[in-house]
C-alpha cells in the first residue's frame, strides 16, 4: 500500500504501513482531476470501536484485523482506484470513472463489507466502520481541500453512529465550522502550554490527613481567559483528541508527583480518564511507558477514574483495563456512583480501589430524606463489598459531620479546599493537618454550614 489495484496484492506488512494521506493521494486526485474525471474520495473508513477489539485480540489479532479490514475494502473498489492506511484504525481511498449513483453504491458496498462478521482464532469479531466521502470534479475542490472536505464527513458519521455514508455538505460544514476551529484550537492550546492542572484535596475527616488530590484541567485561553472544563471537554468528543488530552494531563500528574516528592509532599494523585481515551488499543502501554520515567513514586501514587455508566456500558472492556492498571500499581476508582442504572453485578467484580459517592446526593442528603437514605445505603453497600467509599460536594462543617456519622471518613468538595494551584499545595496541606480535628475545637465555634477554614500556613 498505497497500490493500484491492477498492480496485484500486497503482503501484510505493506497492508499495515501507514502513509500520509496527502503525500499518497493528492498525486492521484490531481492527474484525475486534470483528465476531468469525476471521482469520490473516501478519507477516514474509521474502523468502530477497534481498541476494544484489539485489547480482546491482542497486537497480533488487531494486525491481522487491519489486514482483513484493508482486504474488504480494496474488493469493493473498482479497477483504477487506490486504497491507504493513513492512521491506527483508519483507511482512506480514491476512485475514478463514476457517477454519483455508482460511487454511493461501492461506498455502501464496503460498509456492508465490513460489517459481515469475521473469525480470528475462534473468535469472533466485529470490523464495522464510520465512511466519510467527497465528490469531485475537475472544477474543484483542490485535492488538499477535497481530503479535508471528506475527514469532516468522516468525523460526523462516526459521532452519529448510524452506519451510513456521510457526505460532506457544504451548509452543514459551514455551521460545524465553530466546532471543528475549536477542536483545533484546543491541539494549538496543548501545543503552546495554555493548558494546566489545579488539584483539589481529597481527605480523611476523622484523622485529619490529607491522602490525595483529583487533578482537573483548566485552559488559561489567550482571548477568553480562564475556561472550565465545561466549555471544552464536551469537543473531545474524537478519540484522537480525547487521547491528547488525556495524555497530557496523566505525563503532567505524575511530573507534578515527581516534584512534590522532592519537597517532602508525599500523596496520591486522581486523574480522570475519559471512555474514548480508555478503549485506546494501546492506552495500558502508554500509560506504563509514562510511568517508567518516574520509577520512585511507587504503586498507589496514580489513581485514574473511570465513570461509572462506563463501567456498566463497557464492563468486559472495563474489568481487563482495571486488571492491567492493578498490574502497574495504578489503582482504578469509580467516579459519579449513583448517577446511573447501578449493577451490584459489576461492583462486586471490578476489583477498584474507591467508589466516588455522586456530588448531588451529598449537597442534597442535609435537606432531602431520600437523598439521605441513598447516600446511607451506598455506604453499606461498599462496607459490605470491602470498597472503600469517597464523598464528593462536601461544602459545609455539617455535611461532613453527617458522612462522619455514617462511617464515611473520605472526602472531597468545596468545603473542604477549592480546586489549588500545584504551588499551593504543600502550603495548604500543612495548614490542613495543623488545624483541629473535624468538628472539634476551633471549628465547633464555626456556624454548622460554615465552610471549612484550615489554618493558614505563616
């Protein structure tokens, strides 16, 4: 690959070389477009949820999928065509002399094609892929455009999952414009270090300890200023996205463990990972590859969370992902508990660490009885499973003493600390741990819904 059909197959380890899009199609597409022969570019056949596959199947089966997968697609092709692999998972093809009923049949034809079921060692597997196509002439768009005209189609036939060509339309570009230059700007914003992580402490009210922080990432943006993660997560929507930023902040975590180490602050940090990050194929060996760099922080020091509609909706995927971060010291927690369809089925199986208590049971558990009686019996559900549990919103003196009553001793929330800067952190934490022990002494003075104050350090 890249190859002309007339020109015969090719082995394997050609079928799995990847090429740049540009540098292999935009050559053809040019002499096509001079002949004035109509033509449809096909850019990233997506291949669907292939980090699940290849984390079932292993390198080996994920290679020989991607073999198969490229053999599909070139026998729907028509004679003068081109086929490449251009990503991890993703193909991209040319072919010429057709009209558009045509083209739309082969292009249907390779989804039929790759939704046919397909058999690797006794096991049986999926290779269903989102199709993105541009039709073209000699009038136009230049062959750089029509690529990135059919990568945009791409793009939105994956998020909408619905197994159908997606053409790319003009209109409709134009209205994705503001999504698509969003997304850009966030790869330019990682690039250009206006991304950082602020960390907010994760404590044990009985012992008076701090045993943690969550890491949670800010974008300090050039025109708009500091932005929450609410205004831009919800673009990450691409898994390639999801994975940039979700490497960042786990390579940005453990450097900032590394150095408060190395002033004496010694705790574990929780990290975030989102579901498109997670299914990467190769997010384990990433992830192991990001810890050798910092060998002395031990298990235990990285903590990723997981949600939990997640772990209901992927739990085979989710019960291997746990089982290989166990294998590297990285404990895996449950985030959000409560705000989905709970299955007993999957907590008493996943070996996690934690299980995070849902904000809005606790903020709401003071004033609602069934809030209350929910949060009360979720902490008796994981004693009884031996999971340790961990509040979230906690935001006053007498929510804290609540979850205290109920045996609950773990907790994070606006009460306890605002998300911190990294360089306040040793600061803050000194403070905390000098300060009396919850709901005793000088904070027994305080109004019951008085936030928490730790002590200044001087």
């Amino acid at each position: 690959m890249p190859n002309k059909r007339s020109h015969g197959s090719t082995s394997p380890e050609e079928e799995l070389k990847r090429l740049p899009a540009d540098e292999v199609l935009s050559p053809l597409i040019a002499d096509w477009a001079r002949a004035g022969k109509r033509l449809a570019l096909v850019c990233d056949i997506d291949l669907d949820r292939f980090g699940e596959l290849n984390q079932r199947l292993g390198m080996a089966g994920g290679n020989a999928a991607l073999v198969e997968a490229a053999g599909r697609i070139k026998a729907q092709l028509p004679r003068e065509s081109l086929v490449a692999r251009i990503g991890g998972d993703e193909f991209a093809a040319v072919f010429a002399g057709l009209g558009p009923p045509q083209c739309h049949e082969v292009l249907e034809r390779i989804l039929v094609a790759l939704a046919e079921p397909w058999e690797w060692r006794g096991q049986t597997a999926s290779l269903a892929g989102s199709l993105g196509a541009r039709l073209l002439d000699s009038t136009g768009p230049a062959p750089e455009a029509a690529l990135r005209d059919a990568q945009h189609a791409a793009f939105f036939a994956k998020r909408a999952a619905d197994g159908k060509v997606h053409y790319f339309d003009a209109p409709k570009a134009h209205a994705d414009a503001q999504v698509v230059r969003e997304r850009q700007r966030i790869q330019e914003g990682l690039a250009q270090g206006e991304f950082f992580l602020c960390y907010q402490p994760k404590v044990d009210m009985r012992r008076g300890v701090v045993v943690g922080a969550e890491a949670l990432i800010r974008w300090r943006h050039p025109e708009r200023g500091l932005l929450q993660p609410i205004h831009f997560v919800p673009l990450l929507e691409d898994d390639v996205l999801a994975e940039q930023v979700g490497q960042w902040v786990i390579g940005t975590a453990l450097r900032q463990l590394y150095d408060w180490r190395a002033v004496g602050l010694r705790m574990s940090v929780s990290v975030n990972v989102s579901p498109l990050h997670m299914m990467r194929h190769d997010f384990v060996e990433r992830l192991e590859e990001q810890l050798v760099q910092y060998p002395k922080l031990g298990a235990g020091a990285l903590e990723l969370e997981i949600l939990e509609t997640t772990a209901i909706s992927q739990f085979a995927t989710v019960a291997r992902f746990v089982d290989a971060c166990r294998t590297l010291g990285v404990a895996v927690a449950i985030d959000d508990f409560g705000t989905g369809y709970s299955s007993l089925t999957y907590l008493r199986q996943l070996p996690v660490s934690s299980v995070k208590i849902d904000q809005s049971f606790i903020r709401g558990m003071l004033d609602s009885a069934a809030d209350r009686a929910i949060v009360q019996g979720i902490l008796l559900l994981l004693q009884a499973l031996g999971r340790t549990a961990v509040a979230e919103g906690v935001e006053t003196l007498q929510h804290g003493e609540a979850l205290l009553a109920m045996g609950c001793t773990l907790a994070q929330g606006y009460g306890i600390a605002k998300p911190l800067p990294a360089d306040q952190m040793k600061r803050w934490v000194a403070g905390f741990e000098r300060a009396p022990p919850w709901g005793r002494g000088d904070a027994e003075e305080d109004s019951p819904s008085a936030p928490i104050e730790p002590t200044p350090q001087p």
